[in-house]
C-alpha cells in the first residue's frame, strides 16, 4: 500500500480521456488513499458524477459554491485537506487556466487554494499539445514546481498520433506513489546531460561520437527512483526513458548547451553526454555535392556546458564525467577544479567490455577529500550506486552550508 492515508484530491477536466477517471480512482484507493473526486462542467461531459462517486465512495464535487456542498466540505477545507492535488486528465483549457491563475470554477479555484503539491496528467490531441501557447503555459506550471504526468506518445482518440495521449491509469499510480515515495532524493530537482551532440557539416551530415546514452538515462532512472524530479537533456540516442523523466530532445552542443541554461535553477546537475568537443566551423546551409565537401574540415571547439553552468553564481551540485587513458586520480582532481565541479565520475577508457557502448562501466567517484571505487557491474546497476553518493555528497554540501 504506497499511498496508505494518503489524501488525493483528483481533478476531472474535459477530454475524453476522463472515461480512464474511474480506473484511476480504484486503483489509487486500492493503494491506500483516500480521493475526493472534483468534476468540471465538461468533464462532466464524458463521464457521470455518479459513476465517480461509486468508484469513489464519496459524494462528487462539481458545482463552485454549491450551499449544500459548502456544508459538507467548503472549498477552502477541501483544498486544505489535500495531501496531493492530482488532475487526470487535465485538458489544454484546464492548463491554461492554471498558468494564467484563474479561479472561475471549483477546480481551479481549489488549484489556487491549495498548497499542496500539484500534478497534471495532460491529455489532448496532438496539435494542441504542441501549440506554442500550450508549451508556454507548461513551462510556467513547470518553473512553478508543477508536476507534469506524461502526457504519452501513441494512438489517439481522435485518430491522430503524436504527444498527448493521457498515461494509463497504472501508470498515473505508480508516480503518484513515487511522489510519496521516501528516496534519499525526494524534493530534489536533477538535470541530467546524455547520449552525443551531432554537430553538422550540411543537413545531412555530421561529426558526432558513439555514446549510446546508456549511462546517462541510468542516471535519470535511478535519480527518478530516489525520489528526485528528473529532467533529461537528451542527444539522439534510441534509450527506453524511465516513467517520470521529463525528456528535452536536442541534437547539436549549442542546443544542449542552451536548454541547460535553461535548466540551470535545478539543485543537481549531471553531464553524463558525450559532448562532441568539435564542429565543423562553418557548416553548409544546403546539402554539399559529393565533389564540394571540402577534403580537410575546419573545426572548431564546443562550448564547455557543464563548465559554464558550473560557473553560474547560484550553480546547483555539479557532476561531471571524465574518461582517462592513464593517472585517473591526478586528471579527475585536475577537472574537478579547472571545471568547478562538486564531483567526478571516472573511468579508465580502453579496458576491454566497459565504457562507450557498452553494458557494464567501472568507475571511480572523485570529490574534494574523497573518492569511492566502484567495482565492474551494469550501467544500470552502477547508476544506482552513483546516485546514492550524489545523494550523499549533495546532502553533506548543503549540512557544511547551513549555518
Ligand atoms: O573536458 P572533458 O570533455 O573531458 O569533460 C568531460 C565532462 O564535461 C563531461 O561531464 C561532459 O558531459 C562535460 N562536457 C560538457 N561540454 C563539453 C564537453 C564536455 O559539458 N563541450
């Protein structure tokens, strides 16, 4: 039972996903909860008040200052009773709603009475998730600390596929439950750098290297199950993403390098990517005859990323990676000052079944007056580890700080 006297207040807004609702409900009281289910005007289009009530076990609220449900439970009580405020599904409208602040119904109403932390499971086609004013109003819930469930990618209602489709309700579950969940990161925000930049020569071409990502989504994964709020900057890589994980997908250094900046306000960073260290100096607008591509390419240095946001005067705990050929101690120390960073990730490149593309690494963790050896095992597994001593270390750092 993960969510035993947990108190959800759960929102249905208008999509047709809300016929997913009443699973949901079963499923969260299932595991413990307790849910008081809010219904809006067009919610109540796709699925009855009496429907949630009966999964529910409690009377639905839909109406904004009802007198007889002002007197059962008022509005500001139950936004004070919620340990969590979940809406599933929440519409593009509901969403928009929320960013600009408005309270013109009871469910919005309650999202701005509320302290309690806030979780959205998006649900609408395609097109509208995508819409400019759509990821405006996402960004601010997101940089209000707003939780965001999905939404997943796949078939469609309306027939379209794509971003949008609501996640299943086993699924919604599992990360309401992970909200609660006691992990050594809980309340943490962790970005994670991963996988190659691809830098062009022309739009077809590029320099890049062969970083398959698997380090760095390991990294995201265990961060996710320790309880942190993961956002991973991802290069073009094919890795599964862990349920919970927010993927940015960006192709080139100067992307990566952008998004985290953007990403800066985070408490933890990881540069797990393989940055490619050189693009071509003036890459070509149009695609290059076979005959035109020049026989020698003038390169030029990428921006140090993980360097520049260390150098931020409110920079988060800072994790880089070093591979080194030989004198892994001298070299990891010698990056971990010249770049600024909290911690290093080592390893000796050119042992045989570790490192680039492989499934297992071997690393040994660098911080000022101390290091930890971790021995061969799967980059899953080894993620584990690591984020048990960023989590530590990350700890310890903000104790020494704390007057
Ligand atoms: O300097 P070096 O490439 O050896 O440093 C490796 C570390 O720096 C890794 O954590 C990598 O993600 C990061 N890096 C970066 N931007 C670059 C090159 C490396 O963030 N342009």
């Amino acid at each position: 039972m993960r969510l035993a006297n947990k108190k959800i207040l759960l929102g249905v807004s208008g999509s047709i996903a809300a016929y997913k609702a009443p699973d949901l409900v079963r499923r969260l009281r299932a595991e413990g909860a307790e849910v008081e289910v809010v219904l809006t005007r067009a919610g109540a289009e796709f699925i009855t008040a009496l429907t949630l009530q009966a999964v529910s076990g409690r009377r639905v609220h839909a109406r904004h200052l009802d007198p007889e449900d002002e007197t059962v439970m008022g509005h500001i009580e139950l936004a004070r009773w919620a340990d969590l405020v979940l809406i599933a599904p929440a519409s593009a409208h509901l969403i928009a709603k929320l960013a600009a602040g408005l309270a013109d119904d009871l469910l919005s109403t309650l999202c701005l009475a509320s302290t309690a932390p806030l979780a959205l499971a998006p649900a609408m086609n395609r097109a509208m998730w995508e819409h400019p004013a759509t990821r405006v109003n996402v960004a601010t819930l997101e940089r209000r600390g707003v939780r965001l469930f999905g939404p997943g990618i796949g078939d469609q209602a309306c027939g379209e596929t794509g971003a949008g489709r609501m996640l299943e309700p086993e699924e919604l579950t599992a990360l309401t439950a992970g909200l609660f969940a006691a992990g050594p990161l809980r309340g943490v925000s962790v970005v994670v750098t991963a996988g190659p930049t691809r830098e062009p020569i022309d739009p077809v071409r590029f320099v890049s290297n062969r970083s398959s990502g698997k380090m760095g989504y390991a990294l995201a994964d265990a961060a996710a199950a320790a309880g942190a709020r993961v956002t991973l900057i991802s290069g073009p890589v094919a890795q599964p993403l862990a349920a919970g994980v927010r993927r940015i997908e960006v192709a080139t250094a100067e992307e990566m390098r952008r998004c985290a900046l953007e990403q800066a306000g985070c408490d933890i960073f990881i540069a797990a990517a393989a940055v490619a260290d050189h693009r071509p100096r003036y890459p070509a607008p149009r695609k290059l005859k076979k005959d035109a591509v020049p026989a020698a390419l003038e390169l030029e240095r990428t921006p140090d990323i993980v360097g520049e946001v260390a150098a931020l005067p409110a920079a988060p705990f800072m994790v880089g990676f070093a591979a080194e050929t030989d004198d892994l101690a001298r070299n990891a120390m010698a990056k971990l000052r010249a770049k600024g960073l909290d911690m290093v990730v080592a390893n000796l490149v050119g042992r045989e079944g570790t490192g680039f593309e492989s499934d297992d690494n071997e690393v040994t963790l660098f911080w000022d007056g101390g290091k930890a050896e971790l021995p061969r095992a799967p980059k899953r597994e080894l993620g584990r580890d690591i984020i048990g001593y960023i989590a530590e270390r990350y700890h310890a750092q903000g104790a020494a700080q704390d007057p």
